[in-house]
C-alpha cells in the first residue's frame, strides 16, 4: 500500500507447521515488470518472509536490486536489461508462444485454478447443461418426426432397396431410444462396418471404467476427505472439500492414495486388456470376411524403375508365385492428359445440354462466337468438339494401355505403385509378409483400402516430391504446436466474460440485475474457448494433411486426424496449465531434466480440477447438438424446394468428415476418457461426470451411425486400436502426476516410492501390450484351410483407375472381372 508502483503481493504458506522448509508461494507484478520468486519458509531466527521480499523488491526507484525478468534469449542479444522490446523480440516472443506480460498458455485458454464460488457455479452448470441437452433432444425428436430423409434416412433406403436396419419399433417421439440402444454391436458391425461398431464399443469400456474407478471413488474417498483431510474449513473451498485438496500435508491418507494407483491402473489395464481381446476376435472375422478382390489383391510400392510395367511385374512375381495364381497386375498409370481431357470432355457436354434446353425455351437454335471461326451454331460446335475429344480420350486410352503392357518399362507412363491380384487368400497372405530384395524400401507392401475410397493421385506422385512434400507438412504442423496459442487469442477475447461485458454494456447491465446469471455464464464460459478452438483444429489439420502427405485412401485421412488430434489436445486441453505460457520452453526445460516432470505436473495440474469438471460436462452439451445434426438439416431445407427429397438428402449428406468424422471423434473420445482418469483421484465427481458423458454418447451415436449417417470406407476397428493405445499412454501421464502429488505433499519417500512402482508397472504392461496383440494381420493359421476356390471369379470390383474405364469413370471400381474394355 505504501508503494504505489507495486501492483500485488500476494504471500500464500503451505502448512507451514508439518513441513518449515516447504516453499511460499509468491506473485509479484509490477509496471516494471518483476517476477515472483520461491522463497523458503523462515527458521527460528531468520527475517520473515515479507523482510525477504521487501530487502528484494527495495526501493521503488532502486534499480540495482529491481531486477526485471530477463530470458535467455535477452541475456544472448542484449546486454542491457531496461532496454525497449524490439524487432527481435516479438519475433521470438511469436515463435515461443509467450506474451510479453506473462500471460500462460492456461490464462489465454480461461483454464481457470479453483476458488471459492466454484461450488456454485459447478451447480448452475450442470442444471443449465442438463436442460440443454434435454431441450436438444427434444428439438431432435420433433425434426426427425418431420424430416425423417435427414434423420432416418437409412431406414427410408432399407424400406426401399430391402436390408438394414429396420425401423425402431414403437411410434412415439422417443421410439428412438429403444433403436439406439438396441441395436447390438454384431449388427452393427455387420451393417454398417466395424470402425463404427467399435466407436460404439469403446463408450462401453469408457462406462465400464468410471464405473469401476468413479463409484468406489466417490462413495469412499469423497467422505474420507471430506472428514479425515484435517484442512480447516476456511482454508479450502467448499467443491475442493471433497476431493484431494482437503488433505493435509503430511497426511496418512497419501498411503491409501498410493494403494489407489495401484488399483487405479491395475483396474484400467485390465478392462484395455480385454477389450483388446475381443477386439481381435471382431478384427480376424473382418478380415477372413474382407471381400475380393480386396482380400486376394495386395498394394505395392516403391516398386524399382526396371519393373514399372504390367508384364515386367507380372514375370517378377510369376517366377515367385505360381504363374496360373497371380491373376491380374495393374500398374498405375500417370493419368494427368487423360483426366484433362475427360474434364474438358465434361464441360462441353455440360455446355451442349444447356445450348440444348436454351433451344427449347427459345424455338431458336442459338450461336456463340469462336476465335478465328466468327459466329457458330453452338450445338453443332459443342457436337463436333465432342466428337474430336471422344477421339482423344479413346486414343490416350490405347496408349496409355500399350504403354503400361509393354516389356519395356516405362516410368513416365506408369508409376512406382501397383496392385496384384492373386487367385486365393493364401498367396495373398504369403505375398504381404515377404521381402523381396536386400533393400527393405523396394516392394513395400500393405492391404489395399476399399477400390472406391483408393486417392489415386497419392498413388502416382514421384517418390523425391513425396518425400519433400511429406517434409513440408510436417513443418506446418510443428508450426501449428508452436504458434498455438495465438490462434487462441481471439477465441479467448470472445469468450471471456470481462471483455464482454466490457465491450456491450447491455450485457453488464443485465448481469449486474441478475448475479445468477453471472454464475452461469461463468460455468459456461470456462471451457468454451477451449471447446470452440479444438473444434475448429480438425479442418486445419485435414487441410495440411491433405495438401501435404499422400495416403493410399480417403478413410486414412481420418486416421492421420486421430493422431495428430489426439496429441493436440493432451497438450492443450490436458496439459496446458503445466505448458505455461511457450511449448517450446516447457518441453525444452523437460529435456534437459526429465525428473522435473514430475514436480511440472504436480505444481500445475491440481489447482484447475474444476475446469475440468465444466470441460467434462460441456462435452454433454456438445453431443446433443450433433445429434439435432443442424448442419445437414440446413443444407437439405436450402435444396429441398429447388431439387426435391432425394438429390436434397444426397447433397446434404455427409456430415462434415473433418470435425465428425470418426478421426475426430475417436481423439475427442479418448481424451475425454483421459481426462476422467487423470484427475480421478484428485477430484472423483469427475469420473461420474465421464459417466454420464459416455452414456450420452451411447445413447446419441447409437441412434446417428445406424440410422442417419451414411455408411463409410470401413479400416477394419483402425481407429479403435488407436484409442487403446493413446489409452495407454494417457495412464502414463496419470501415474506421473500422482507420483509428482505424493512427493510434494506425502509424509516422506514412502507413498512416492509405492505410486513409482505402479508406474514402472504399467509401463511393462504397454510394453506386453504392444507386443502380444498383433492385429493388423489376419495370423496365418486363419487360412491354412483355405480350399483355394477361385474367389477372383465372384469378384464384382477391381482395381482400376475410373477414367480408364469406358464410362469415363462414371461406374469407378465396378467393373466386371470378365469385362475387357482395359486391356
């Protein structure tokens, strides 16, 4: 109060009775830009801590002992300390991801610490979160009753074409309900394909999990802390009295808490364990039910220039295979003259059909001008230019054909993938497992997506441009990471309740005339930013990802999303308090010494458990949203008056792949779970709130993947494989965290060292888990008994480029396997 410069001092003392050395935890901001330090607690005969401060703050005007915060970078390139900020600065300040006043990556993000009011403001979140979702399911069961092509579109097909899934039984507003949860996952699975059976299997383990770990966390330890914590009342705030918080350092109830990540992870492991189980039993009928040519074809790539030709790699595999059993070879051709006159082919009949109908409404034959020609007939011309460029395709064709047929390769023709075709299962399998020459990155071979969702461009770019191009994308990603919390910034200033109310004085006027309110739009407000960016960050990693890498299949997309997704949110969702305010920093001081993780983790993490509450309970909200599917509602109204019912519901379908697509939202879902996990013993109501969230999502994507959304490219439970890896190393981040509280705050080395041994624990079981459970290939004694019957001969695709196809593409990958329009 005596310095006016001075902004804060705020002195906070740990318990400082049970351990006199701990740290005081200290905030000093001032106009001239100091920074707290840790100061120890004071023995007998020392000066207290506020001498301490004041001998180090000194004089207002003293700027020998006023020592401004100076970073590395400013030590480097400057030798004086009060200089301006320049050039350089905000430069490196932009790339760093730090502000100039201090300001963490958690502040930007509202990650709010936990304060008195939590309480109620928890309480109006969940009654004004229940009754959106209440209000949106509502809203859900009136629009389906009355645009039932946008929410029961699949049931309007299987009543037309015949098939799945049936109508829900029942023919009230919520008949629904009984379809979604009814629907079991072998029908799923059968019908809709198995990525989508096991997103539905994994809200099972997420519920199986917080149960197991939320009931007796909540029913036990809730009351424990709450009585036996031996914090005073006044000390910590009423939501904290019931989770970790409200034990006392030193405590004997740290033991327990080390016994309960024993449990915690042992429990957790186990479930992972058996749904990875009965994963591979769903994974192996997948893939002795894949059917051909898909299960008899595998992909090859980086095949060597002397073999880029049907009949050289038809020779190179006949002298491995028996001859009769490589079926077809199908080199993939460079076709960028062919598609450029298909689409001028497109365009001018376009062109034509408009001349024509003009020619109907006018009784008038219409002209247009041609350079060099004058003033043409406009139907004769489009027809003589259609007849001059089906030519061209035709001729293009046939050389494209003789040229890829020929013994001599030709790599300017044909490019370093291919597709071999055999005549059973069994060769197709001995062919996938071998290596073929001394270098492991020649003959590279994979499964083959679905003929249909196969990125034919991806298959023909240059192998040196690949690689730069992949390069590239990898950079703007690490760019994103870096550059993330500027992104955020403006979010942030949208979201936060001050600036609103700042900026719209209306705003403030009817919050000061309702103080509920405020808690409300506070408990709201707390995640959104966070919510709202990651949201958007799914478009911005398909675009880099699409641009940048080539993948052999549009579904593989999805899979790139999921993690990159995944790890953007584990750092800024769940780490972000500990980021603090530079990723590079964070991560750079944790290499250097990794054992400070721990202490990172345990000084950052439990003062924002809260947050994480509204975040789980935001989620809730979100989902009932998804089902209202508002998006494809609006684009099927737009259209329906102009096309009618059925190229409406074709063109408004699907869904947005990049935010719900099944990428994102396994990412989103294994956070979420992530989440619940970590702070499970710090605060339990959080595993409950999981809960419910999980059986939301049940409930919702029931009802969306079976009976609304259009079936898509199956990978075979891809994704779901993913989740119970990302699973695992989530726990990681749980144990660390838990060994981190139990060294600051546990009575000695004892609770630490249990909670260490779970760690090293758990980190064996990923190491077995990733070793034992190998689904990506269908184990050979699945097909020892195959009766080599000529599966080639029921096969209704092929690979083949569309617009070598004599439809131009039209009817892509159906082709018939006696049809010899492509030689």
């Amino acid at each position: 109060d005596d310095d006016p410069a001075l902004g804060c001092l705020a002195l906070v003392q740990r318990d400082a009775s049970v351990a006199p050395r701990r740290s005081l935890v200290q905030v000093v901001v001032d106009g001239r830009g100091f920074v707290g330090e840790a100061v120890a607690a004071p023995e007998a005969g020392e000066p207290g801590a506020g001498a301490v401060l004041q001998e180090r703050l000194a004089a207002p005007g003293d700027g020998t002992d006023a020592r401004p915060h100076r970073t590395v970078w400013q030590h480097i390139f400057s030798n004086n300390s009060n200089r301006t900020e320049t050039l350089w600065d905000r430069l490196r300040r932009d790339l760093d991801g730090s502000s100039a006043n201090g300001t963490t990556a958690a502040d930007i993000m509202a990650v709010a610490t936990n304060k008195v009011g939590d309480l109620k403001a928890l309480l109006s979140s969940v009654a004004v979160d229940s009754s959106l979702v209440v209000i949106l399911l509502l809203v859900f069961c009136f629009l389906r009753v009355n645009f039932d092509m946008v929410y029961s579109g699949n049931v309007k097909r299987a009543e037309r074409d015949g098939g799945f899934p049936a109508a829900p039984a029942g023919c009230g507003p919520l008949s629904w309900v009984r379809g979604a949860l009814c629907t079991g996952i072998d029908d799923i699975q059968e019908h809709v394909g198995l990525d989508s059976a096991m997103l539905i299997e994994f809200t099972h383990l997420a519920m199986k999990i917080c149960a197991t770990i939320g009931f007796p966390m909540c029913l036990v330890m809730c009351p424990t802390h709450a009585v036996l914590g031996g914090m005073s009342p006044f000390a910590v705030d009423p939501l904290s009295q019931v989770s970790m918080a409200n034990v006392r350092q030193g405590s004997w109830l740290y033991w327990v808490h080390a016994v309960i990540v024993w449990l915690v992870l042992f429990s957790a492991d186990r479930w992972i364990e058996l749904a990875m189980k009965a994963f591979l039993v769903r994974r192996v009928r997948w893939l002795k039910r894949m059917p051909p040519p898909r299960s008899t074809t595998v992909l090859v790539e980086r095949v060597p220039a002397e073999y880029c030709s049907d009949a050289q790699l038809r020779e190179y595999f006949s002298r491995m295979f028996p001859p009769q059993e490589v079926r077809e070879v199908y080199m993939v051709r460079r076709t960028d003259t062919l598609l450029d006159l298909i689409e001028t082919k497109q365009a001018t009949e376009l062109n034509l059909r408009k001349a024509q109908v003009e020619e109907q409404r006018s009784g008038e034959r219409p002209q247009h001008r041609v350079l060099g020609e004058g003033l043409v007939d406009s139907i004769e011309q489009y027809r003589e230019e259609l007849d001059r460029l089906d030519k061209e395709v035709a001729e293009e064709r046939g050389r494209l054909s003789v040229a890829a047929s020929s013994p001599i390769p030709n790599p300017a023709v044909c490019a370093s993938s291919a597709f071999i075709t055999f005549g059973t299962r069994r060769d197709a399998e001995i062919a996938l497992h071998l290596q073929y020459t001394a270098d492991s990155e020649e003959f590279v071979m994979s499964i083959p997506p679905d003929p249909s969702d196969i990125r034919w461009d991806d298959l023909k770019a240059y192998d040196v441009a690949e690689k730069w191009r992949e390069r590239i994308g990898y950079v703007c990603l690490v760019f994103l990471y870096i550059n993330f919390v500027p992104f955020v910034v403006a979010i942030s200033s949208v979201t936060n309740l001050g600036a609103l109310r700042m900026r719209f004085p209306a705003i403030d006027h009817v919050l000061n005339a309702c103080p509920m309110l405020t808690l409300v739009l506070q408990g709201l407000l707390a995640s959104l930013a966070l919510t709202l960016f990651m949201s958007f960050l799914p478009t911005l990693l398909v675009m880099i990802i699409n641009r940048f890498f080539d993948l052999k299949a549009n579904a593989w997309v999805q899979q790139r999303v999921q993690v990159w997704y995944f790890w953007f949110q584990i750092v800024f969702v769940l780490l972000v308090t500990a980021v603090g305010n530079s990723v590079v920093l964070a991560f750079g001081k944790i290499a250097q010494q990794p054992l400070k993780v721990f202490g990172l983790l345990a000084d950052t993490m439990p003062s924002s458990t809260h947050f994480y509450l509204n975040y789980i309970m935001l989620q809730w909200v979100t989902h009932a949203m998804n089902i209202t599917r508002y998006i494809n509602l609006f684009k099927y109204i737009t259209l329906l008056p102009i096309l009618g019912q059925a190229k409406a519901k074709e063109l408004s379908e699907p869904e947005d792949q990049d935010y719900y697509g099944i990428g994102s939202r396994s990412a989103r879902w294994s956070v979420n779970l992530i989440i619940a996990l970590v702070f499970c013993s710090l605060s339990p109501l959080i595993s409950i709130f999981a809960l419910v969230n999980f059986a939301l999502c049940r409930l919702i994507y029931g009802y969306l993947l079976v009976f609304a959304e259009e079936k898509k490219p199956d990978l075979g439970g891809v994704f779901f494989a993913q989740q119970l890896e990302h699973l695992m190393k989530g726990l990681l981040v749980y144990a660390v965290l838990m060994v981190g509280v139990l060294l600051r705050r546990g009575p000695g080395y004892g609770p630490m060292l249990l909670a260490a041994g779970a760690l090293v624990q758990h980190v064996r079981m990923h190491q077995h888990f990733k070793a034992q459970y190998c689904w990506q290939h269908l184990p050979f004694e699945a097909i020892v008994d195959d009766d080599g019957a000529d599966k080639w001969a029921s096969a209704c695709k092929r690979y083949v480029q569309p617009e070598l196809l004599a439809d131009g593409g039209v009817n892509a990958g159906t082709l018939s396997p006696k049809d010899t329009s492509v030689a």
